[in-house]
C-alpha cells in the first residue's frame, strides 16, 4: 500500500518490512521455553487479526554463555508499507474488531495523524495531503484488498523525487470482485489496532521502526535478495530449458533485478513448468554462504517448498490452502526464495534433508526446507543457529491473495511455538 504523509521523503520509501524483536525468550541452562511470548493480544483473545509487515526476528538468549544469542529467527512477510499497519498507533478507533487500548505512557510513531496531544490525536488525518485522496481507516471486514502495483518504476513514479505525490496515479490498483476490497484511494488506505491487533501489541512491548526506509524499489525479489545478501545486482537471465543466457525486462543489462523473475536453481519455477519464462541467476555471495564458512547451522524455511508430484520438468510444488475470502492461493512462490537463485545455496530438485539431524547443516536439502521442517525442529530440540521463515503465501500478508488476519495466524502461531 501506499505511503501517506504529506511531507517529502528524502530518499526512499519508507521501508516496508516491519522489524521487531518480536520474541525475546530467555532461558536459564537446561530449561526449556516457556509461555514468555504467549499471546498476540493483551486485552482479549491471544489473536484477533495479526499481520507484519515484512520482518520479525525472534532471538532466543541463554543465559550464562559467553554468547548469549543461541538462536535468531526471521519472518519475512511481503508487500505492506509501514503506514499501512501502524499510520495511527497507538490510536485505534475501536469501532468493530478486537478493543486496543495502549499502555499509558505509549510512544506515537511518525505517523499519518498532522497533530498529536498528550490525550490523542487532534484534527483529521493528513489535511494538507498532496496525493488524490486522504488516508482512511479499513475495518476488519475489508481485510481483504486489491494487490496494488508495487513495480519498480510504478514505485518511482509515485516517490516523485521525493515529493510522495503520485502514489494514487501510478500504483492505485481497483480492480477486484468481491469480497475484496478495493475503493478509489485504496492504495492510500490503513488499518489499525483493531485488525492488526496483534502486531499493535507486539509494539507494545518491542522495537519498532518507524523511521526506516527502503533501499530499493519494486517487487518482492529485489527485497528478497536484498535480505540475504545486501545486493539486488550481479544477476543475469537464462533460459529456462537450455541456461543460456538472454534477456529479460526483470533484470537490467547491468544486471540489477527490478522485477519477479523466477529462479533457475528451482524445478518449481515457471508455474512447474507450465511456461517458459526468462529465469534468474545471482553471482557472488549470500548470507548463507557466510555461515556456512563460520560452520554456523542455519536454514530457510517455505510453506509449499515439499514437492507434492514431478512431471516431465522435475519437482512440482503443488499444495494449496484458502484464504479468508475462500480463494484457493498456491502455497509456495518461487521468486520469494531467495537462496534458489544462487547454485551455492539452492535446492533444485526440492530434496528433504537426509534426516532431522541433518536440518541446518549442509546435505542434499543444502539449507532449503519446507516449512514444516521448522516446526519439528522445536518440537525436538534441533533448530539451526539461523532460521528464516516464509509463510506459504495466503499466510504471507500480500495484498491480493493475503490478507492481514490470515497473516496474524501464521506468526502468532510461530512465535508462540518459538
């Protein structure tokens, strides 16, 4: 969704994930974890409507060690902007939903209200906003919404050098059939407390940033590999069928990735092979190609990674789920995998690791799991030093086929069990 504050920005858009230190646990030796994370909502059901806006981490501390952090976690979400979950906390309407009521004493964020007092906020929002329309609060009833157009030059267009003028023009999208929803102004529009009740208490007692901003535009690939590696360059387009190079629009002849090509390392790729798109390649080093020189365990987790048949082009990922708006989404996306784009770190064929033990260490899954993977590790004791996980996509809070409450279920769920 679209930024909403009047003023200019800077640089870049303020930076879509959202980034917590959502579930500090900590343990003495020899214990095991307890109830420290255990609801989403402190002032009634543990969950009422939870989404991220892109990452959360979940350190694990032991304590007396010489290092105390044993464990991290990342959750990496996708697409929403930090307005679009927190433009007006600690202020929620409380008409419909979960009742949010801050702890006193709550700071306010950069926000989209134009005056806040020591009992509220004051005056209409966004008065002097230069954009078509001015945001408006979405009820938990329209969790749902149209995908808007989060290109990389349709992203540009609507920074306008800074002025964040010509979000409506150029990535309002208001083409949906109900029950989405998708009003003129759409892309301007915010939810609060009472449908991201969750990660509004979650705020409540962690880190937020509320002044941290992209260092890219566009789709969910550049932001992909920009968390695994720091860089959306050094990549080129194959054919999927022979490897050869070519060209693609998803990828700059100096081979910056602006777009959602698919990666060649993956046999899931390309629909399971019901096209013959472009593929993508990255070159140089990721994240875990770093820890495994350090000898540091480590993995990235995917809802739909376990393939569920093979054709004629190898694995095909092909489970499904239905979001709330009864729509059958795939579950897994391969241009959300980052570490498929690089042959040191993919998993082509979709392979499970060679035993439980095995998860996190270097075997023929190399590091790349199905989600539920994740899952028996905590249920056994065996979680590798770094997590990355990635809901199956009606979990992954995308507008479009995602949604903020689905989304709340997936990371409720996961750091209650972490």
């Amino acid at each position: 969704m679209g930024e909403g504050p009047a003023i200019a920005r800077s640089r870049r858009k303020r930076l879509r994930p959202y980034i917590a230190a959502a579930a500090t646990v900590v343990l003495g030796a020899g214990t095991a974890i307890g109830a420290t994370v255990a609801s989403a909502s402190t002032t009634s059901k543990p969950f009422a409507g939870y989404h991220t806006p892109a990452l959360v981490s979940a350190s694990l501390y032991h304590a007396n060690s010489a290092t105390p952090i044993k464990h991290l976690v990342v959750i990496f979400g996708e697409n929403v902007s930090f307005d679009h979950y927190f433009g007006t906390y600690p202020y929620a309407a409380n008409t419909g939903g979960t009742t949010f009521h801050a702890k006193p004493g709550t700071p306010t964020v950069n926000g989209l209200y134009t005056k806040i007092t020591q009992t509220g906020p004051v005056g209409p929002l966004l008065t002097s906003n230069p954009n078509e329309y001015n945001p408006q609060r979405l009820s938990p009833s329209q969790a749902m919404t149209s995908d808007q157009n989060h290109g990389y030059t349709a992203e540009q267009k609507a920074e306008d050098n800074g002025k964040m003028d010509q979000f409506v023009q150029n990535t309002q999208s208001t083409s949906c059939s109900a029950p989405a929803y998708c009003p003129p102004g759409i892309v301007m529009d915010y939810y609060d407390g009472n449908t991201t009740t969750g990660l509004w208490n979650y705020a409540q007692h962690y880190a937020m940033s509320d002044n941290n901003w992209d260092t890219t535009f566009g789709p969910s690939t550049p932001g992909a590999l920009n968390v695994v590696s720091g860089n959306s360059g050094g990549g080129y387009a194959v054919n999927p069928a022979t490897g050869v190079k070519t060209t693609s629009s998803a990828i700059t002849s100096d081979g910056s990735v602006i777009g959602d090509p698919d990666p060649y390392y993956d046999q899931c790729s390309d629909g399971n092979h019901t096209s013959t798109n472009p593929e993508a390649v990255m070159t140089g080093q990721n994240i875990g190609d770093l820890l495994n020189a350090k000898h540091v365990t480590w993995g990235w987790f995917e809802g739909g990674f376990a393939p569920t048949s093979t054709n004629s082009g190898g694995a095909v990922c092909g489970a499904s789920h239905t979001n709330i708006a009864g729509a059958t989404v795939a579950d897994y996306s391969p241009h959300h995998e980052p570490f498929q784009y690089y042959a040191s770190t993919a998993n082509p064929k979709h392979l499970p690791p060679s035993s439980e033990a095995a998860i996190g260490r270097t075997d023929q899954a190399n590091h790349q799991y199905d989600l539920s993977a994740f899952y028996q590790t905590l249920k056994d004791g065996n979680m590798p030093a770094v997590s990355y996980l990635k809901a199956s996509e009606y979990q992954d809070g995308h507008p479009g086929y995602s949604d903020p409450l689905d989304e709340q279920n997936f990371l409720v769920n996961s750091i209650n069990q972490i």
